[in-house]
C-alpha cells in the first residue's frame, strides 16, 4: 500500500515541480519576446506615423525626433493592394512581398527571401490619399513598416533551447526531488499507521483472553444445567471478573480514541493540588496496607491550578496505582507536591522494582509492557501512563520517568499554575 502511495505521491510532485518549471520557462521566454519586439514594434510606429501625417518629411513625433533604423523600411500601398517603396531596398521582392501580405492592426510575423520580417500598417493621412512620384502619382491607402528581426528571432531561439534544456534537466531533479518529499511525506503516515496496527493488534490480544475466560465458562455452566447458583459461583465470579476487566479495557480505549480526535474537553476549574494528592493517598492507603506498603504525602497549600480537577484525580490514581502495584512489601511509596518558578511539580516515587533504562523511553506508550507475564498477573494493559501522559499534555504540562532497576521508579509530573 505504502510503495503504491509513494508512487502517486511521487508523480504528484514530479508534475508540480514540471509545471511550475514550464510556467517560469514560459513566463521568461515570453518577457523576452515582448521586451524585444516591443522596442521594434515602437521604432516601427514611430516611423509610420511621421510618414503618414507629413508625406516623407522630417517631422517630430510625440515631441521627440524619430530615430532612423536601417532596419526598418517603408512602403506605400494603394487600394487595390499595389506596392511602392520610397528607399532603396536590397532584396526588394521579398520585403515587397512582406508588405504586400501585411493586415491592418496589430504586427505580424513572416519568413521570405531567408529572413524573418515584422510588419505593421497604418492608414495614410497625408496629402488627401495622393502622393506623387517620379512615375507619376500614387493613390496612397495605406503605409506599411517592414523590419527584419533576425537577430530577435535567433536569440529567441537559443533561449528556447536553454529553457528546454533546463527544463528537462529541472524534470529529472523534479522527479528526484518528488521522491524525496513524498518518502519524507510517508514517515509520519507510516508510523502513524503501524501504531495503529500494533493498538489493534494488542488491543485484540488483550480482549481475547477474557473473551476466552467467559466463553469457557459459559460452556461448563451450560453443560450442568441443574447445579444451582451456589455451586457454580466459581464460574460465575470468574465470567463477572473478566467482563468488569473488558469494560474497564474498553472504557480505557475509547478515551484514548476521543483523545486522539480531540473530542474530549476539560472542565477547568481552580484546583487545590495538595487537596488531590492527599484524598487520592488516602484512597490507596487501605491497599498499600494490606501489601505492606508505606504512602507518604508531602503537599505545599499554595499550588493552585486552572485545570480539570476529574482528570487530575485520574492521573493521581494512574501513578499511585502502579507505584502500589510493582513495590514490594517492605517498600515505600511518596507523593509530593511544590511550586517552582511558575509551575507546579508533582512526583511519585517508589521503592519498586525499578524498570530497565532501555524500557523507559517507552513506558508511555500504549500497550508497552516491560514484563508482559507479570503485568497480565497483576491485571495491567499497559494503557494507564499512555493516558497519564495525555491528561498531562492536554493540561500544558510534561511528563518524564527516571528509574533504576531494583531501586525505585520516580514520575515527575509538570504543570503550569493558575
């Protein structure tokens, strides 16, 4: 799926690139062109206009002596489509020919004799349509400017070939370069896509074993039909115990999908932070009793924050819970809460186990498990601190571990005050 989509993606951007280089090959080829004919185009009009208005001679046009260019040359034309030129002119048949075809209105381009020629016509308004000449009058209707533009058009040329050969050198960088943004453009989609398989799959995996549990003893109570409710609460226990861990697997997971869309908002109100720490402490202390586990709460009264007081008692409850759950009888287990410069700190450290340094960059992860046996034992999905670090970050706050394996595991828990 992922070559396929590199491959569109790849022709996608190969194509912008292509027509953008073509768009600015055009744009230059046709700025050049304007900006060379323009100037022949306004010597051509100059000419015609002194020849029109005064019949030949010397005149100022616009204000301003019109510039002779032995390039352009002028030709009278009568009704009937009779050329006469005025100067001398080498390779008289084939301007006369040019002049001959030229239209009325804007300049046009034509090839004769071996070389290009531009010409423009203008109607004659000098000496009432009469213009007399050796061979005797002329009936004049129009005069017409020709002027050779070879050089404009062999410069042109060139252009043209450097543009397309820098296009097609631009088209094979194109392609290069949109290999390149659309591999870049995949990375996020691709992990983005494999956390997605590997959340359904151990999403599955977890499911499946209580799934398993309560079929299996559903069957065993359908074989017995006539035992009493007493004599099968074993089963029943076990089908109502993994159905309460289905539920809390699943309620788990579609907070993690709302998170994820954005859909859930917190509710913020100014929250006591040392009020939190100590009622979730005495929360867990009836537990962290009868495992021989020792909470102690350290709370500064001044750390007030702007938040969802719900979201923090659950986050509370994450970390207490498995600083609880992975210390051993004998351990210890402290909550603390201060403010520092602005923002508020709270840790929870343990005398636990400890986790190994290549496992705490991931420990935040969804599923992610160091010790998978030991975890299913003591009911865990590894989905509790992937929760705890969005509750953390939704809040505008930061979230980071520190262990050593067979010492303890601290949390340290950062967030802005109100």
């Amino acid at each position: 799926m992922f070559r396929k989509t590199l491959r569109r993606l790849t022709v996608i951007n190969s194509l912008v690139f292509f027509l953008v280089l073509v768009w600015f090959g055009g744009s230059l080829y046709g700025f050049v062109a304007y900006q060379l004919f323009d100037e022949v185009d306004g010597a051509m009009r100059d000419r015609l206009e002194a020849f029109r208005v005064t019949g030949g001679r010397p005149a100022m046009v616009f204000s301003r002596p019109v510039a002779f260019d032995p390039r352009i040359f002028l030709f009278v034309r009568d009704a009937g489509g009779q050329v006469a030129n005025f100067y001398p002119v080498d390779n008289i048949e084939a301007v006369r020919s040019v002049a001959a075809g030229a239209r009325p209105g804007k300049p046009q381009m034509q090839k004769a004799g071996g070389h290009i020629y531009r010409s423009l016509s203008a109607p004659y308004l000098g000496g009432g349509g009469a213009l007399a000449r050796p061979e005797g009058a002329f009936a004049v209707k129009d005069v017409v400017a020709v002027a050779i533009v070879d050089s404009e058009t062999a410069m042109l040329r060139r252009l043209l070939i450097i543009i397309l050969a820098a296009t097609a050198a631009g088209m094979l960088a194109a392609v290069v370069a949109g290999y390149f943004l659309a591999g870049r453009a995949l990375v996020p989609v691709r992990s983005a896509w494999e956390k997605q398989q590997q959340f359904v799959a151990d999403a599955s995996h977890e499911l499946r074993t209580p799934l398993a549990v309560v079929r299996t003893n559903a069957e065993l109570l359908l074989r017995y039909p006539d035992r009493t409710i007493q004599e099968e609460s074993v089963r029943i226990t076990s089908v109502v115990r993994e159905t309460n861990r289905m539920s809390r697997l699943v309620a788990t997971l579609l907070t993690l999908a709302r998170a994820d869309t954005g859909q859930p908002e917190l509710v913020t109100e100014e929250v006591r932070l040392c009020d939190l720490a100590s009622a979730a402490a005495g929360q867990f202390r009836p537990l962290a009793a009868q495992k021989g586990v020792a909470i102690g709460v350290t709370a500064e009264d001044n750390v007030l924050l702007a938040a969802d007081r719900e979201r923090l008692q659950q986050l509370l409850v994450i970390l207490l819970d498995n600083a609880v759950k992975y210390t051993p009888a004998g351990g210890s287990v402290s909550l603390t809460c201060r403010r520092q410069a602005g923002q508020a700190i709270l840790t929870v450290a343990d005398t636990g186990v400890g986790i190994p340094p290549e496992d705490v960059p991931r420990i935040f992860d969804r599923f992610f498990r160091g010790d998978r046996a030991r975890s299913r034992g003591e009911g865990g999905a590894g989905l509790g601190l992937a929760i705890a670090r969005w509750i953390v970050e939704s809040h505008g706050g930061k979230i980071r571990a520190e262990s050593v394996v067979g010492a303890g595991t601290k949390i340290i828990v950062t967030l802005p005050v109100k």
